[in-house]
C-alpha cells in the first residue's frame, strides 16, 4: 500500500519538477587557454508562465544576482557584454527550445570561474538558477600522479585534455619517454554531463635512477598553433641502494680519524654509524661523518653505516685498524732457581701490528724470534752460565719496549784452576778459588796434621775474599828452618768448598816456580825477605789432573832448585814486616795478609833452600788485577771494597 503512495509522490515531484525553475548545466567544464569551450545548457521553468515577447536569456559570470551587476556574459535581448566577453561568446542553442548552449571563443585564464544562467520570460518572470557551471581555464593539461611512486612498482601517469571546443580536436603526446623502459600508452575518452575529456594513460615500471628525471605531457590542437605542455620531475621513492663508505684503513693509536657514509635513497635515510651493537651516531640526511679523536686500540673494529627509509635498508662495513708501538712486555719475575732446573719463560704483549718477541740474555740473542702473542723460552737444565738478566725485546715498525728478569741460578761450588799451592820464599802459599751461588765457604784441611783451617786463629794467615759468586781462600804456610830433602815429608793442603748444594774437597798441586823467574826475583830483591808467587799460565785443574799432578815431590823433583818449607816459630818478638806486590793472574784485588807464627813443630819439611830461612813474622799485601770471575759479574770497581785485613793477635 505504502509502496503505491511512494511511488506516485515521486510522480508527482517529477512532474512538479519539469515545471519549475530548472536548469542543467555541468557542474564543472574545462578548457585550454586561447581555445574555446561550449557550455551545455537546458533550462525548465514553470508551466503557467506565459513567455511575453519571446523567451530570452542572459549569463553572468561570477554572481548570480543582478543587482550587484556582475560581468554580462551573454544577452540575448542586446549585444552589450561585459568587455572581456565582447566578440567572443555566442549562444548556440535555441531559447524557444529551453536550449540555452553557450560558446566562449578565444578563452583565457581569466574567464575561469562560474557561469550563471538568467532566463528573461517577459514582464517579471525573470529567474537567475542557482545552478552554475565552473569553468576551469587550463593554460597546462592535467596529470595525475600517484601520491607516491615507489620504484620497480607498475606506474601509471594520466594526462588529461579538455575537449569541449567542436572546431577543435586536442591531441594528447607524452615526452621525454626515450629513457624509460618498456613505457606503453593508452588513451582514453570521458564523457560525463555533456562534457568530454580526452586522456592518455603512460604506464611503466620506474627504477631508482629515475628519480628526479622529467617527464612531460603535451596537447595540442592540429592544424592551429596551440600547444600546451606539463613538465613533471618523478619523485620515485627507493630504498636505500647504495651506501658508501670509506675503504678499510688503519690510523695510528692517538689520531683522528673521519669516516664517511653516503647513502643512496629517497627519501633520504636514517643513516647510523654502528660499532659493533653500539650506535655511535644518526642523522637523517644523505650522508654523515663520524669523527673519531684520540683513536684508542679498542676502537679498532668493524664499523658499519646502516642506511633505513622506511622502505629498506642496507648497510656497508668497513675494518678500523689502530696501530701503535709494542707495550711493555710482561714477563715472569725474576726468580732463583737451583742449577739443572727446567724453565719456561713466558713473554707477551700487544702492538699492532703484531710484534716479534725476541730474547735476549745479556745483550745476546737467545731463542728464536717469533711473531706471536707469546713467546716462550724454554731453559732446559738451567746451568750457572744460564744466570743472568733475560730481557724480552717486543718490536714493531712503530716502536719497541723491552722488559726483563733476573735469573739467579744456585749451584754447588766448582774448584776454580786457579787453586794450587805456591812455593815461595818463605814457605807455601795456597790459593783455593771457587765458583757456587750460594758463594762458597773455603777450608783448608792438612791431613798431615789434621788441621782444618777456616780462619785466622792466631797460628795461620788465612785469607778470604768473595766477590761475587767467587770465592778465594788463602793460607800461608810459613818454613820452619829445618832443611829438607826433596824426598822429605810432603805438603799436603787440602782445600774443601761447600755451599748448601755440595761439598767438594780437593788436594792443592804444588807448583814449583820457574828457575830464571826465581833468579829474577831473588837477583833483584836480593836478601830482602819477600814473598812472591807468580802464578803460571793458567790450567784447568780436572779432576784427573789432580790425581796425577797431586803429588807435589814430583814437582820438587821435577823443578825444584831450592824448595823447603818450613812451619812458622811462634816469635812474636821478631816481627818484620815486608811488602809485596804481586801481579796475580791479571787480577786486581788487595790483600794485605800478616802472618804469625806458627807452632814448633807442626809441620815436617819437605825442602829446603839456604839461606832464605826467616824466623820472623812477615807482612805481605797481595795485589790481584782484574779478577777474572767466571761470572764476569765482578766489576773492576772492586777494588778498595773488598779490602781485608787480616791481622795476628
Ligand atoms: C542544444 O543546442 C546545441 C547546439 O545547437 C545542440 O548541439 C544540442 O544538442 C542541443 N541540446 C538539446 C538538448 O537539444
Ligand atoms: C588539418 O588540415 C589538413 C589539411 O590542411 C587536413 O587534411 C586535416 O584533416 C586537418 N586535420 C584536422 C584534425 O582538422
Ligand atoms: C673518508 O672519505 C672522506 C671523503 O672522501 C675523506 O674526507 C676522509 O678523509 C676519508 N677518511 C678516511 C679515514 O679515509
Ligand atoms: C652531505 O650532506 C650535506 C647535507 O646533509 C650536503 O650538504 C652535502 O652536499 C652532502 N655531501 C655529499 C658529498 O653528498
Ligand atoms: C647488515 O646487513 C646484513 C644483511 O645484508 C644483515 O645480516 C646485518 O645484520 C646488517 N647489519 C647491521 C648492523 O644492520
Ligand atoms: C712464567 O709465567 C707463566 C705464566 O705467567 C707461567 O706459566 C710459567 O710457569 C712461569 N714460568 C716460571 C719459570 O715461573
Ligand atoms: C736485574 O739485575 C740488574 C743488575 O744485576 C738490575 O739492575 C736489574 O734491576 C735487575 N732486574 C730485575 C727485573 O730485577
Ligand atoms: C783428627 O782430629 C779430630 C778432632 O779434631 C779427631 O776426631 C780425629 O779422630 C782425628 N783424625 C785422625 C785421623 O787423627
Ligand atoms: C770454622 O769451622 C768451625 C767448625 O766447623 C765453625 O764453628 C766456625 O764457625 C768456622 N769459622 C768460620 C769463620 O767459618
């Protein structure tokens, strides 16, 4: 039922409409500039009006209401028009036919705007419909473009041409295409309210290297001179696809140093420098520097700019190398170890480049050089010449340091070859020299009289001296004055060194002195009574060679022009002193030993020389130059410091 009601309520406005003030103009229209443009018009009004004198129409541009005199259009009861309308518009339909069809020649930019429509019926029946057409005058086609392009995506660009001008047919063509790949065109016609638009339709997949190019579209009207163009820069959007950075490069430790990331992408990315996890610096622009002072080793690393836009990312890396000088080696402390010990010696550090590692003992290369991080020097079965002061030596081209230890190596006392007994003047001196770290203590022992002698104790010279790890001992057995044969009792001086780690007694050689070197003496020095020992060239006493040597009658046999010995009488009242000089194996240290006497009796003469028997007591200062130490750990500055004095009660 209601259904019914409606639709003759519709009937009855449709009807109603037909029969009012009406018109139909397109809401919008466009055109070229310098072309022309045909407005569509149909107009309705009420059917109880009876038109007086024809049916007339005028149109305003701009406003719909007379009274505020807008621009005259067109009027069909006067040729008076507006000025920038004259000779340019004409009305094309019929007014008795409600065709009120408008052509503007020769538009311009300034005839944009709205049409008013005014039917004049006679008397007062005039009307202005509110309905207007808005007419766009286009001094440059149309192009839609998408709000945004993003590359290696389908692209379709639009390019429109009015076509509301019957005289003339627009053409449409796109430009600059060359450098696209694959573009394809397409047009197409739009008819809508009496109005028509041509279009061509460009397609084509953009790439990132066309960003920025131009593009243009241009229409134009055959056989006229009119030709419009619209220039259009492509803003397609990419990710980043290139990010530049600086080659891998090495700086010296304490340096500055500018990296630089260059990113390729639109819109422009968030490009961030990254050292390892750490972002160390971002911005949002097409490239950034990140500036590193006082380059420190840990800044050395991998650093990576990361270029993000939204619509990709990317990143490149780049090596930091930091070069600097060795640092100080670390090596083990120094230490004290017993001889036969096995030793590693562990040496590391950091430099870059890497450093060689060497060792030195003493000044002088031992092990191999090596370019690791550690070297190890392995002493296999350290002996007392292993002692000394091992530094290891950390080199590159940039610099070098060293550090060292000391090595104290301890070892049982070694008999030096220096040790024998003497013949001298007035007796027999013996000399026991000795090497041992802890030094050694040195005893003379006689095993004839069963007497170990190990200081001065008022009966004998006993002499000791240290320097370094050597020891010296001496004693001076004085003759009695009983003559003896050659084939006489022997002297027989053992010397017994021990330290911590051994003990090791031996019997002293006696050694006889050269006949001329005697003569020298006693022809020089006549009857005064000196003690002098010139030691021979030096021989190493082994072991074998004091068992065959040890016997000191076959030296008396052997060379002896005069040899005796004598003990020292206890005669404190006959003191007399002498000094002597003796130059003693180059060596250089001073003594100054002053004897006693000994007790009668004590020893048995083994020889004898006329004449050159003393009761007194003598005084002796032994000079030894240079001290050959096996250790050569002795200075020559010694000399005065080890000083001894040793006197008789
Ligand atoms: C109005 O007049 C124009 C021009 O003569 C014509 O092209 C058009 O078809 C007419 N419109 C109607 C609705 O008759
Ligand atoms: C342009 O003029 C030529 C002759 O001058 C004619 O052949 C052609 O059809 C015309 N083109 C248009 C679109 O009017
Ligand atoms: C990195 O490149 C920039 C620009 O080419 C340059 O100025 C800078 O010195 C370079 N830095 C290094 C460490 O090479
Ligand atoms: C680096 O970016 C700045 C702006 O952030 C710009 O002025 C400069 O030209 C760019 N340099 C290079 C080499 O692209
Ligand atoms: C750099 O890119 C690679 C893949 O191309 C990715 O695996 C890596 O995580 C990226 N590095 C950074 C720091 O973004
Ligand atoms: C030296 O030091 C290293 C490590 O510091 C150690 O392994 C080695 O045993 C040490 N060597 C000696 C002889 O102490
Ligand atoms: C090693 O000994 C020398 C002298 O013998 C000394 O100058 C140096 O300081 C010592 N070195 C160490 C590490 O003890
Ligand atoms: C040597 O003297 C010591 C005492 O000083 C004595 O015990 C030892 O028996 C003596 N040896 C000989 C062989 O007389
Ligand atoms: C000498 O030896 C005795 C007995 O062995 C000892 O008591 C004394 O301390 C020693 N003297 C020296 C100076 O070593």
């Amino acid at each position: 039922m209601w259904c019914l009601e409606l639709l003759l309520t519709l009937l009855l406005i449709i009807n109603d409409a037909s029969s009012q003030w009406n018109v139909w103009v397109p809401r919008d229209i466009s055109a070229m500039t310098n072309s022309c443009v045909v407005i569509p018009c149909t107009f309705m009004y009420p059917s109880g009006i009876r038109p007086y004198r024809g049916i007339h129409g005028i149109w305003y541009f701009g406003q719909p209401y007379p009274q505020l005199f807008p621009p005259v259009v067109f009027k069909s009861r006067t040729d008076v028009v507006h000025e920038s309308y004259k000779g340019r518009t004409k009305l094309l339909g019929d007014l008795h036919q409600r065709n009120c069809t408008l052509l503007i020649n020769n538009i311009g930019t300034e005839h944009s705007g709205r049409y008013y429509f005014r039917a004049d019926l006679g008397g007062a029946n005039m009307y202005t419909y509110p309905d207007f057409a808005e007419l766009k005058v286009l001094d440059q086609p149309n192009i839609d473009v998408p709000e945004e392009i993003v590359s290696d995506e389908n692209l379709e660009l639009t390019c429109y041409a009015p076509d509301n001008c019957p005289d003339m047919t627009p053409e449409i063509q796109w430009m600059y295409t060359d450098y696209l790949p694959d573009p394809e065109f397409s047009s197409d016609y739009l008819e809508e309210s009496n109005t028509a638009v041509l279009s061509s339709t460009l397609t084509f997949v953009p790439r990132p290297m066309h960003n920025g190019q131009l593009l243009g579209c241009r229409v134009y009207y055959p056989n006229t001179t009119l030709v419009y163009e619209r220039l259009i820069s492509l803003d397609i959007k990419y990710a980043p696809r290139s990010v530049w950075v600086n080659v891998s490069s090495e700086v010296m430790e304490g340096s500055s140093v500018m990296l630089h990331c260059e990113v390729d992408s639109n819109p422009p990315s968030r490009i961030s420098w990254m050292f390892g996890d750490q972002e160390l610096l971002w911005d949002t622009a097409s490239n950034i520097s990140l500036s590193l002072d006082d380059v420190t080793p840990a800044q050395e690393g991998i650093y990576t700019c990361v270029g993000d836009n939204g619509y990709g990312m990317m990143n490149t890396s780049l090596y930091l190398a930091v070069k600097y000088p060795p640092r100080e080696p670390l090596v083990n402390n120094s230490m004290t170890v017993q001889e036969g010990t096995s030793l590693a010696l562990h040496c590391s550090t950091q430099g870059s480049p890497a450093p060689t590692l060497t060792w030195l003992k003493d000044g002088e290369l031992v092990g191999t050089i090596t370019a690791d991080e550690l070297s190890v020097l392995e002493i296999m079965e350290i002996t007392p010449q292993g002692d000394g002061q091992y530094r290891c030596l950390a080199e590159n081209e940039h610099g070098r340091a060293s550090s060292s230890l000391n090595i104290t190596v301890e070892y049982a006392p070694v008999l030096l070859e220096e040790s024998k007994c003497t013949v001298v003047r007035e007796g027999v001196q013996c000399v026991c020299m000795a090497t041992g770290n802890p030094e050694p203590t040195i005893e003379f022992y006689l095993p004839d009289l069963n007497i170990t002698i190990n200081e001065t104790d008022g009966r004998y010279n006993f002499y000791t001296h240290t320097d370094g790890h050597t020891s010296t001992g001496m004693i001076k057995l004085r003759e009695k004055g009983e003559r003896v044969d050659n084939g006489g009792p022997a002297v027989n001086v053992h010397c017994s060194i021990y330290n911590m780690y051994g003990r090791e007694s031996v019997l002293l050689e006696l050694q006889q002195e050269k006949k001329y070197m005697m003569a020298v003496i006693v022809g020089t020095i006549g009857g005064v009574a000196v003690i002098a020992f010139i030691i021979a060239a030096v021989r190493y006493v082994g072991h074998n060679n004091k068992k065959e040597n040890g016997n000191p009658r076959q030296d008396v046999v052997l060379e002896n022009p005069a040899l005796y010995y004598s003990a020292v009488k206890k005669d404190k009242q006959n003191l007399r002193k002498k000094v002597l000089k003796t130059e003693l194996l180059g060596s250089k240290f001073n003594s100054i030993l002053e004897e006693t006497t000994g007790e009668d009796g004590d020893y048995q003469p083994v020889g004898s020389m006329a004449g050159l028997e003393r009761q007194e007591l003598n005084y002796a200062a032994l000079e030894f130059i240079g001290a050959r130490s096996r250790e050569g750990a002795s200075g020559r500055g010694d000399d005065g410091s080890n000083y001894t004095e040793i006197k008789a009660k």
